[in-house]
C-alpha cells in the first residue's frame, strides 16, 4: 500500500494519537491487513510509538497482520447460536476448509474468523461470507454454500 | 495539600489529598507486599498482590492500596483472612508460570502459597509490566511492548528499536521478578535483530 | 435544508411537513434492519419498486425502508399502513400480489398473516399479534413508521420537541432532577441510577466536559443497541444532546463496534443531517448551546464496552480499564468529567423530558421504572427483539411474547446478563424483571440479552462457552482475571472432557472467590458468575460429568457418541450421504454403522434419520454397543413383508 494511499486516510482524522485506531480501521479495511511500513508510516506521522502501535493491532480484533483470503467467512459463536449449535457449524467449516479460526488458507482463497454476535440470532447458527449472510446453517448445509465460492 | 485523616490496621494515619493508601501506609512504616510497583513508575495495580480490604460506603471491598486515593475516614486492614486468602491465590496462580521466581519466594513462603497447585504454564513471565513500564516512561525508548490481550497477552521486544538502544541499556534487566525478560531479550536478538555486519555498521558510527 | 434556530421554527417547519404528508396515503414499510437484510429484505424493497413502476404507482404508494421492528423470527417484515397492515416472511416474489390485491384491492393476503398457534385465528393488525400486544414498546414503536436515514420522518413523529423543550423551557439542573426523578437506570447492565451519574459530572469542576454513548454491545446475543441505533439514531443523538446541555458538555461521542456497519452508517447520516437542519453545531434553536458529535468505532474487544476501557480506547489507546476511583464523571476522557451512558439509556431521555419523570415511574416496579428492551433468542419460537414494562414476569416474557420452547422440548433456564449473568431455573420464572430481584436469584440485568435454554443445553457447557469467551476478551492486565478465568477454563474443559476430578467443584469456587473480589473491572469482577450461577442451580449435572463422565444433555462432545440402533435402521443411506466425516458405511439393504473413530460428533445423522425410523440415538455415560457382525447386518426386507 502506497504511502499516499496511506496519507490520504491519515489526513482524514485529527492528526493526534487518539486517531490511531479509527486510521488502521481505514487502511484494514481497504487493503484487507495491514503490512509493517503502513504501520511504520503511521508510527511516523500520528507520533505514536511502535510498540503501542504494535500492542493496539494485537489487541483489537479487527486487525489482522497477515494478508486475508479472497473470501472471508465469519462464524457467530455468539450465545444464541452457540445453543443452536454454532460448535458443530464452525467444526464442519474448519473441516472443508482446513483452517482454524484466525488462520487463512494456503491458496488464500479462504479466511476463517469466529464472531461473537452479529445481531442475527433469529437466525442462528449464521455464518457470514464477505459480508453475504446464511442463516440456519445446519453444519451439512455449510458444504454446500461454500461450494459456491471460487 | 489539605491533610486527610484514615484508619489503617486500626492506626491512625495522616496522609496528604492525593496519595494513595500504599504510600499512606509506607509514610506510617506500615507494610504491604508489592509486586508491580516501583517509585519510578506510574502505579499499575496489575499483580494485585498489594490488595488491601476498604470499608467504603457501608460495604467492605478489597481494593489495590497503589491505586486508591485515600479518603477521609477510610478504614483500611492490610492483613485479613480474606486478604490473606487471596494473596496466597494469587500467588499460586503467578507460581503456576514461575515457580522459582526470586522475587516471590519470601512471599510464597510468608502466606504459605502452594507452587504447585496449578499445573505449569508455558510462559514463565508472570506480566508485572515492569519491563515494558520502565522503557516508556523514563528511558522513552519504547523498545517492548505489550501484544494481544487476555490469556495470551506477552511481552515482546521491536527488533529494530531494541537492536539500536538495548545494547548500551539493559537497565529494564535487574527489574524483572522472573529473568524471563533477559531470555525474551536474547532471544530476540538471535533469532529478529537486523544482521551482524548491519548492527556493526551502525554502531561504528556511533549512532547507536 | 433551511437551518431551524428556534422552538418557533421546529414547530412550524413540523407543521409544514405534517401538511405535506397524506395520512391516508398507502405506505409499505419494509424492514431493512441487519436481521431482515440478511433474509433478503433488499430484494424485496428491490422487488415493489419495481413492481410499482411496472403499474405506474409510484407516486401513489411510497416505500419505506426502516429500521428493526423486532418480530425478527418472521422477517422480511413489511407493514402497510395507513391500515397497519403486517404481512410475514414476505418473498420478492409477493410483491405483485400485495399490490394489486392489498394495496388497490384492499384484500387481505391471508397466507401472509400471523396465525396464533393455539387457536389459529389469523391476525392482520400489527398491533393485535401476541407478540407486540404483550409489549411496550415507547423506544422500539417508532422503528417501523420512519426511514433512519430521513430527519424528516423523525420530525414528522414528533421528534426534536423534547431538545427544544429542554433548551427553551428547562435549565440544565432541572433536566437532571427529571432524569433523578424518572428514576432511569443505566440499561447498559449495572443498573446505575442515571441522574445521579449526571448529577456527578455536572458538580465536577472544570470547562471540558464529555458525553459519550456506548454502542459497544459487546454481549454475545445482545442486539437491542444495534436495533435502536439502525433503526431510530436520532431518538438517541437527540437525548445525547439533552444530556450534553443538562451536564455541560459541549462535545460528544457515539463509540459504535465496527461490528454494526449499519448502525455506523446510520449514526454517522443522522449527526449530518442534524448538523444540516441547526440540531446540532452553534447556538442550537436560539438557545446560545453549543454542541457538537463525534463518530469512533471500536476495533472488535468486548472489554472496550467497560466505561473505563471504552475511554482508553477512544483516547487510540488499548482497552486496558483504568481503576475506579476516580470515576469518569469526575475524570475520564483525557482526565475530564465524563459522562458515559448506554444507547437505550440516552433513547429514553427525549421521552422524559417531553412527558416528565411519570412517563417512566408509571411502568414498572418502584426500583426499575419504564420499559427495557430484550434480545429473546435461542430456543424460543419468537426470537426478535421484545421491548417489555419491568416489573413483568420472566415467564410471560418467554411463554405469552415468547411463544414459548419450540419442537415440544422442556424449558431448563434462561440466561441473562451476557458473560457476567447467570441462568435462572424454572422455579424462579415468576420473578417480576427488575435490577435487584434478577440479583438475588443470582443472575443481572444485563444489557438485555435473554437467552432462552431447553433441555438440549449443556450448563456445564454453557459456564464453559462464558469463561472460553472471556478468557479471550479479558485485556490480560491483572493476574486475578487473567490467570483465574484461565483456571477455571481448564477446569472446566476437563470436566466436560471426562477428565472430571472430585474437588474440582470446590476448586473452582475457589477460584472463583478470588477473581471477583481482587480484579481490576468488571469484566474479571463477574466473570466467575455463570459458573457459580450454573453450579448453585445444577449441581446436579456438574457431577454427571465428573462422577460418571455422563453428559445429561448430549453435548459434550468427549462424552457423547452416535449410535445407529441395529433394530431400528432401514437402511436409507440418508445418514450415510449426509455425513460430514463419511463415518457412517453400509449400503441399500445394510445396516448403517458408524466408525466412532470418525466420527465428529456433529450430529447430522441424528438429525436427517427420518423420524419414522428414529433410529439414530445418542450416548453417554454408558460405553457404545460394538457394531453387529457383517452378516447380521443385511436387510432382509421379504421377510418383514411375510
């Protein structure tokens, strides 16, 4: 990622430490991880130190530090869909897949995240493919819907 | 500094507005056992080895005596039976990382703690934060940090701050209750820090 | 977008829009909220604009898309007024029925209807389903009727009266003594009274002030926050803003998880178009108020839903909580008195002011006054969002709102209160919903997750699902939390393993004395609730696991195997094609047999075996019958016929 592209996001929010956050927010989101000289540059021109910069992509979630496949599954372990079976569902994915939670695969064609509440518990177990969601995923029929992505 | 009156194992205390219950209690020479704390450094109330019971508002609480403010009236008591019983848990729990730990065996010995209570973890770094605290706030040099969060919450050094300051440092080393640090450091620098020739390069320049 | 600067203008301006607006004009409002766009309410929007095209109608019939009315079992929702007519699980494919027949033939689509499931009478009023009759929904009521992302709307049902009211007629100290009065307590989970919180910050010395909304809704099962802020934003920047004026403050913040994008979104329209029509920014209606908001979204950790960490975070910082004293309101946000409170606890504000403090103290029980909005879930027929008075019984809630347990299995308990509850037994669903009585049956408030539990609910499971949560959420910083939910976790996964020992009971009470009493927040403070919660209502199951490694319920997976009974199997190689781990060998006229080495316990078998066969059965506590010998296992289906 450009050191413009990166600037040009940088430049949106106060240019302060407490825009740290909401800047690596952008730049995940639009270049799917973030590599070290985005966070270098950012380092640089917010003047926050590296190691918070590296405690902050750890801690929070959102971040990730390696490149994401090209389709992204989140599974809702979230209590309603953990009673609806949610375990077995994410155990049949990480069958097919052959990752776990947190993990992309070699082809990167596939990344597996586990999500805790997506706000669609009438619908558990839900499982989510960039940003399509599926409802009342019985772990058979998970095979099935991820059959459909290339 | 207008001056606040509290109560601490049934003593008297005079502190300052502003002080915590810790230094209350040191000022009196009473003791209590800490673990995280260092003068240096802002207080942390990480280890809670230091918890103390309260009495606030009608209910008794117990409470990091490095962090809380003193109040007028306060009723403190450093020793208890459930004092007691949760400073030994918690030792037993910082056992269960680092058994042989320097820094803890008077207390293991004092509150009768268990080391082996708890089967043994992997990472013999009990997370006091003294380390990662002394580099940020007085040498500024933010050379380790803190990752993740939870149970899997570390320590790590950035390979290429602390392949530049480390060196001529090393001033975090003698903090460390447990010598995982100095490991973590020598591994780092085997296994993350730029090249040798690289690092004699720069230091020949004396820009270290 | 002319600018409103006074109480005047609001009203004549809403006057002006309400002349505009035909009452009697059909309207077919969609819910486009998460819920119903995930069953592809889009497409059905899609669908009647097309199809109103198609018959020239569009200027006739407007479509609105609005936020989440909560009836999310039965989504995509739409309701046609003026005759507040509810159609469920509407397809695209409806759409040129609906309008024809419904909209210009004024003829009710039967097949579209509610049908009551006991006397199955038919239902056409969204006002007369069970489901919303047995509510009160004063913050959730407004979702159906407006477009989110339309100021308009919001005024034409009577919005920003309650700011200009506030502005105009209250002094600041008088909207803190309504808010005392209301007695409204913190719907974010502890329950603390309100006014007082406000009242602190006012008192607190200093120029700075902030007002904060915590959209974190970290509970895993929670969505009334998302719903709310989807579907009504404005209900909340506009009590944001009442509360900003009674403290004080003069810059605020929605802290959202990056979760929601639509509330997000929506949030982020609403401070826009407040900011456009004078709501927000300078002298606010003539007043001499400033104000102004802020969006931040939180980066997925549900320790940044704890005041203090949410702080940190908003400060760039990790969501480490900072010890209390000193509190927020004297200093938080960059050290200045802050005041924090939940989104449902800002959306209530606007409604006291315009209706005074009895709006809230005339509902509900004398410690918890006005309404509270529920997320029912899991196994209950009804699942959605219920907006109920405290004080009704935890029974009515899930059996008269609720529908009850569905597929004829038995209620084993209720879990309230998110990671930090507990699980309330049948016994005690008589229990009128209120703070300090859901207490003393050792569960909480919460911020309204209801999880509804039948007897295909592992406790031991549900405690260990908690703590396996929390032990990734916990920020790590103190060894209590840290180290004792990692304790407790792996006692727990042994006992659910059947490495269940005696005295791991005691152990993890133990355990559990010292992580409440000695962490730093709240997070490590109630974490060890749903294990004491769960051991002090079933005990009983926690010694099945330990003493015969048996598991009650059939889900542990270390505990449990798939058995396909040998007398009952015909062979229908359903299981057998089903089969994730393809576990299961034998042909058309052999007897299924699972290899439980394969086998991965998911449970598909037992679920597609036809239930007139039932022939696949589950296992624990007692060792798995050895397959019957090759020559056994043949079919011989003449015989059965002589």
């Amino acid at each position: 990622m450009d050191n413009a592209k990166i600037d040009n996001i940088i430049d949106k929010y106060p240019s302060d430490p407490s825009s740290l956050i909401q800047v690596l927010l952008d730049i995940q989101h639009e270049n799917r991880w973030l590599p070290e000289e985005a966070l270098k540059r950012v380092s640089e021109k917010l003047r926050v130190p590296l190691n918070r910069i590296q405690h902050i992509i750890t801690f929070y979630k959102a971040f990730s530090v390696v490149p994401k496949g090209r389709h992204e599954i989140h599974v809702c372990t979230g209590t309603a869909c953990h009673v609806r079976g949610a375990p077995r569902l994410l155990s049949t994915v990480q069958d097919l897949t052959g990752i776990k939670p947190g993990e992309t695969d070699q082809d990167l064609k596939f990344s597996l995240e586990t999500v805790n509440c997506v706000g669609c518990c009438a619908l558990g177990p839900v499982m989510v493919v960039d940003g399509e969601y599926h409802g009342n995923m019985a772990p058979a029929k998970s095979e099935d819907v991820l059959k459909e992505y290339e | 500094m207008s001056e606040i009156l509290l109560q601490i194992d049934g003593r008297e205390v005079e502190a300052k507005e502003g002080m915590t219950i810790l230094e209350a209690a040191r000022s009196a020479g009473i003791f209590i056992p800490t673990l995280c704390h260092h003068e240096k450094l802002e207080p942390y109330g990480a280890c809670r080895i230091c918890v103390v019971e309260a009495d606030v508002g009608g209910r008794t609480s117990l409470v990091a005596s490095c962090l809380y403010p003193v109040e007028k009236n306060l009723v403190v008591r450093t020793r208890s039976e459930k004092v007691d019983k949760t400073r030994k848990m918690i030792l037993e729990l910082l056992l269960a990382h680092a058994p042989d730990a320097p820094a803890l065996q008077e207390l293991v010995q004092q509150y009768g703690a268990d080391k082996d209570r708890f089967e043994k973890e992997s990472s013999f770094c009990v997370l006091c934060g003294l380390c990662v605290r002394y580099c940020t706030e007085v040498k500024k040099k933010n050379a380790i940090g803190f990752f993740d969060r939870g149970a899997r919450r570390e320590i790590n050094f950035i390979p290429e701050i602390a392949s530049r300051e480390c060196w001529n440092c090393k001033e975090c080393f003698p903090l460390c209750p447990t010598s995982y640090l100095q490991a973590a450091y020598h591994l780092t620098e085997a296994l993350a820090f730029p090249s040798p020739s690289f690092l004699i390069r720069v230091r020949g320049t004396g820009n270290a | 977008m002319p600018r409103i600067n006074s109480p005047a203008e609001l009203e004549e301006f809403r006057k002006d829009i309400m002349s505009k607006r035909d009452p009697k004009r059909p309207c077919i409002a969609v819910c486009t909220g998460t819920g119903c766009l995930a069953l592809g309410a889009a497409k059905v929007v899609a669908a009647f604009k097309e199809e109103l095209k198609k018959q020239g109608l569009q200027r006739k019939v407007d479509i609105r898309e609005t936020g989440c009315p909560g009836f999310c079992e039965r989504g995509p929702l739409i309701v046609i007024h003026p005759e507040e007519i509810c159609y469920l699980r509407v397809q695209p494919g409806d759409a040129e029925e609906i309008i024809s027949q419904t909209i210009l033939a004024k003829k009710i689509i039967d097949r579209l209807l509610y049908v009551d499931p006991i006397t199955g009478e038919k239902i056409i009023h969204e006002s007369e389903i069970p489901f919303y009759k047995n509510q009160k929904r004063h913050l959730l009521g407004n979702n159906i009727k407006i477009d989110p992302k339309s100021i308009v709307d919001y005024l034409a049902v009577g919005g920003y009266s309650a700011l200009a009211k506030a502005l105009s007629q209250e002094t600041p100290e008088q909207v803190v003594e309504m808010v005392k009065d209301s007695n409204l307590r913190g719907r974010g989970g502890a329950g603390f009274p309100a006014g007082k919180k406000w009242e602190f910050a006012r008192k607190s010395p200093g120029d700075t002030k902030y007002v904060v909304v915590n959209a974190d809704e970290g509970d895993p099962g929670a969505f009334m926050d998302r719903a709310v802020l989807e579907g009504n934003p404005f209900s909340v920047l506009e009590g944001l803003t009442i509360g900003a004026y009674a403290i004080g403050s003069h810059e605020g913040y929605f802290y959202v998880r990056q979760e929601y994008p639509l509330a997000v979104e929506n949030v982020t329209l609403a401070i826009k178009q407040a900011e456009e029509y004078g709501f927000l920014g300078k002298n606010i209606l003539g007043s001499g108020f400033d104000f102004t908001v802020k969006v931040h979204r939180g980066a997925g950790a549900f320790v940044c839903g704890e005041e203090t960490s949410l702080l940190r975070s908003l400060e760039g910082k990790p969501g480490e909580p900072r010890a209390r004293p000193p509190y927020p309101a004297v200093k938080g946000l960059r050290d200045k008195p802050t005041n924090i409170n939940n989104v449902e606890t800002w959306a209530n504000i606007p409604l006291i002011v315009t209706n005074g403090p009895e709006f809230l103290t005339s509902i509900g029980t004398k410690g918890s006054t006005g309404t509270k909005i529920f997320s029912l879930v899991g196994k209950v027929n009804n699942t959605g969002l219920v907006e109920v008075p405290m004080g009704i019984t935890l029974r009515d809630i899930i059996y008269k709102v609720g529908g009850g347990v569905p597929g004829g299995k038995k209620f084993k308990a209720v879990q309230t209160g998110g990671p930090s509850g507990g699980c309330i037994p049948e016994k005690h669903l008589d229990i009128k919903v209120d703070f300090d009585e859901l207490r003393k049956v050792g569960a909480i408030m919460g911020s309204g997750g209801m999880i509804v539990m039948d007897e295909d609910t592992c406790m031991v499971d549900v405690a260990k699902y908690f703590l396996n949560f929390l032990t990734g959420e916990s920020c790590g910083k103190c060894t209590p939390c840290r180290e004792g939910i990692r304790q407790m976790l792996k006692i727990l996964t042994n006992i659910s393993g059947g490495k269940g020992r005696e005295g791991d009971i005691e152990l993890l009470e133990e355990l559990a004395q010292t992580t409440r009493d000695a962490s730093l927040c709240a997070l490590g403070g109630t974490a060890p609730n749903p294990v004491l919660n769960t051991i002090r209502y079933f005990r009983d199951e926690y010694e099945a696991h330990i003493k015969e490694k048996r598991c009650p319920a059939y889900v542990c997976k270390e505990l449990i195997a798939y058995h396909i009974d040998p007398e009952k199997c015909q062979a229908c190689m359903i299981c057998l094609r089903k089969c994730p781990a393809q576990a299961i060998s034998g042909g058309k006229k052999q007897i299924h047999v699972i290899d439980q080495e394969k086998c991965t316990k998911c449970g598909t078998c037992f679920e597609v075996c036809p239930a007139r066969f039932d022939a696949v059965r589950r296992l624990s506590g007692v060792p798995v019958p050895p397959p019957i010998p090759e020559e056994a296992r043949m079919i011989v289906r003449e015989s059965k016929q002589k």
